[in-house]
C-alpha cells in the first residue's frame, strides 16, 4: 500500500482533532483580545480620572496663587502704610527735635515795614563800594554733569555757599518744611530713598525756590498775607536767628518762567543778594544787597533786566546774571548781565548758553568757593561748571 493510500485512509481520523485544536486557539485569541480590550477600557477610565484630577489640582494652585497674590498686595499695603507712618513718625520727632523753644516774632509790624522801606529807597542805586577784589565774569559752561532725578519737578539743591561742609540741602517742591541733608555728594548720588537723609523741619513753610546756605545758615523765604520774610536758620542748634520783612512793596514773581518765586536769596564772593520785582517796574528785575548778619537792605538798584521769559538769576563778583528761556524745551541762555560797580558794560559781557536739557530751570545757584551752579531741571539735579575769565578781558 502506498503512502498516498495511507494518508488518504488517516484524514478521516485526524480531521476531528485539527478541527478541535483550531477551536481551542480562536477561543485562546478572543480571551486575549477581551483582556486586551478590559485593560484599554481600564487604562481609558485611568486616563480620565488622572485628568480630571490633574483639572482639579490646577484650578486648586490657581485659586491659592490668586490668594497669594492678594495676600502680597496686602502685605504691599501694610508695608507702605507701615512706612508712610515711620517716615511720618521721623518728622515728628525731627519737629520734636529742631522746635525752637521760645521763637522770635516773625509777624508782619506794619510801622516797622513802613521805617524799612523808606530806608530802602534812600538806599536805591547809590553808588556801591566792593567789598572784595574779585573781578571775573563767566565766559563760558565748561562741562555739565547730570546728578540724578530726585523729587518734584521744581525744587532746589545747594551745598553751603561760604563754608567748607560738604553736606547737600535739598528742598523738594516750591512750598514745604522739610528739608533733606545728605552728608555727602555720594550719598545723595547712589541713593533715591529720601530714608538716607536727615531731615530738617522748618518752624514756617518756604515758597518759592529762591532760598540759600551761607556759612551755616539757611536762608529761606516765608508769604505771610502779601509781604514776604526772609527767614534766617541756624542749621546747627535748628532755632531761627532773625527775620526780616522784606522792604518791597506789591511784589510780584521775580521770574516769567517761575511763578512761585517772589525773592532769589543768592550769594556771590561780596555776600549776600536779594533779587526780586515790584509792580512799581513790573517789566524788569530789582537787586538788593544783603546784610547777612542783620538781615538789613545795605542798597538797592533798579536793572534792565526784563522778567519776561527768565527762568532763574544768580550774581557773580558783584554782576547780576539772567538766565532766559523763550521756549521751554530750548537752550537756555544768559542774556543781561548787570554789574552793580560798573566795571562790566552789559554789551561787554559774554552771551553764555547752558547745554540743552529736559525744560526750564526751577532754580540755580551759584557756588563761589566751587565756581560751578547747582540747578534743578524737571527734577533733575545738574553740576554746571563754569570757564572764568576777568571783566576787562571780555
């Protein structure tokens, strides 16, 4: 029998177990496919719940980091209030501190007004003696040195004009009592908080930012009604040494371009200055000579000076110099010069421009033993340095 034969006869035999076998592996796959198919299903219920979890816990750290964030505002708050108290507290005990006991009467003696101006206009335009040699005029701005930005837009910054401290007094605004000293240059260039500085709390507010330091002294104007005061303050013991009305009737700002000025306290290498206007020449500024002990008006002159358009005015060796400014954002220039002793002719003098800069000078003032002008710009503090040359050579 041949092998195909047998074959033939064993097919019927073996056709039940084949079919049994195959049974067996297509129901080995449809378990596998159902377990395939759980775990999907499983790991998809898996899925979702991790996400919705996963919603959950970030809608949870929004609303504590919204908590936070109004947490930190509150402690912001509570932190500039805490320190608007301290600083509040600090003039408090500056006022404590610098009050003077038993201050001299400032108020306004219509007599002694009277006296003052009568004897101020015997004084106008007599013939005026030098107290000193000095005979430079300006020629020219040497260099210009931006300091910083610090306060409003006006104010006033000086060191002292005739002693050798080297302390910056700064006052902030055109009506205030509060003064800033910094010890330094440095100090008051590397730091912004006014926390760094001492404070001197006046016993009447200023006005205006013609105000002065001279050896030790601070000299600064007070508006009582209409009349104003030149207020003298020893910065050593904070006490007020004298006062004085100023002898000048129906005055008006000194300056076109700086309303809140009534009277520039300056102070050259001959003293002090007064330089103001009076409705008598509304057109042009006024020059008094200062007694800086007595407060008395040694002379007066009327100058040819315009107020109109002038931002600021300072005196050099005896020579009142007016700085003008037609436009705001323009170069500012000195344009009349005015010389008390007469050495200087006003068409001698040198035309000297001030670099352009951000506005018009709030207040400028002159240095003598440093021969450079401390200006206020639209808060920006400015070293202007200037080039000398003598009257004669101009």
């Amino acid at each position: 029998m041949g092998p195909w034969r047998c074959l033939l006869l064993l097919l019927p035999l073996l056709a039940p177990a084949l079919r049994a076998q195959q049974q067996q592996f297509m129901e080995y796959v449809e378990r596998r496919i159902t377990l395939l198919e759980e775990r999907i299903s499983q790991w998809h219920d898996q899925s979702s719940r991790y996400s919705t979890e996963l919603r959950d816990f970030k809608n949870q750290v929004l609303g504590m980091l919204e908590a936070a964030e109004k947490e930190r505002e509150a402690l912001r708050a509570e932190a500039e209030g805490a320190a608007v108290r301290v600083d509040r507290l600090e003039r408090e005990v500056d006022y404590l501190e610098t009050q003077n006991p038993a201050p001299p009467c400032v108020e306004v003696d219509e007599t002694l007004m009277d006296k003052q101006v009568a004897t101020a206009k015997q004084r106008k335009n007599e013939k005026y003696t030098k107290l000193t040699d000095c005979s430079d005029t300006i020629a020219s701005v040497r260099a210009m040195k931006i300091l910083k930005r610090f306060g409003s837009a006006s104010g006033l910054w000086t060191k002292d004009a005739a002693g050798s401290s080297e302390k910056i007094y700064v006052f902030d605004g055109t009506a205030n009592d509060t003064v800033y000293v910094f010890p330094r240059m440095r100090e008051f260039t590397l730091f912004s908080a006014t926390r760094k500085a001492a404070r001197i709390k006046l016993p009447y507010p200023w006005v205006g930012t013609g105000h002065l330091v001279y050896d030790g002294h601070l000299y600064y104007i007070r508006q009582q009604g209409l009349s104003f005061q030149v207020i003298k303050f020893n910065l050593a013991n904070k006490t007020v040494v004298d006062s004085s009305v100023f002898p000048a009737e129906e005055q008006i700002p000194v300056f076109g371009l700086s309303p809140s000025t009534y009277i520039e306290v300056s102070a050259d290498e001959e003293g002090l200055w007064a330089i103001y206007a009076t409705k008598e020449d509304e057109k042009n500024m006024c020059l008094a000579k200062l007694d800086p002990a007595s407060l008395d008006i040694e002379q007066m002159w009327d100058t040819p000076c315009p107020r109109e358009n002038a931002e600021g005015a300072f005196v050099v060796c005896g020579a009142l110099h007016v700085v003008y400014n037609t436009r705001l954002p323009s170069r500012a220039r000195v344009q009349c010069v005015f010389d008390v002793s007469g050495t200087l002719a006003p068409e001698d003098a040198s035309l000297v421009y001030f670099p352009k800069r951000y506005g018009s000078h709030a207040s400028l003032k002159y240095s003598p033993r440093e021969r450079q002008i401390y200006a206020w710009d639209d808060g920006y503090q400015i070293i202007y340095r200037m080039e000398m040359k003598k009257k004669l050579e101009v």
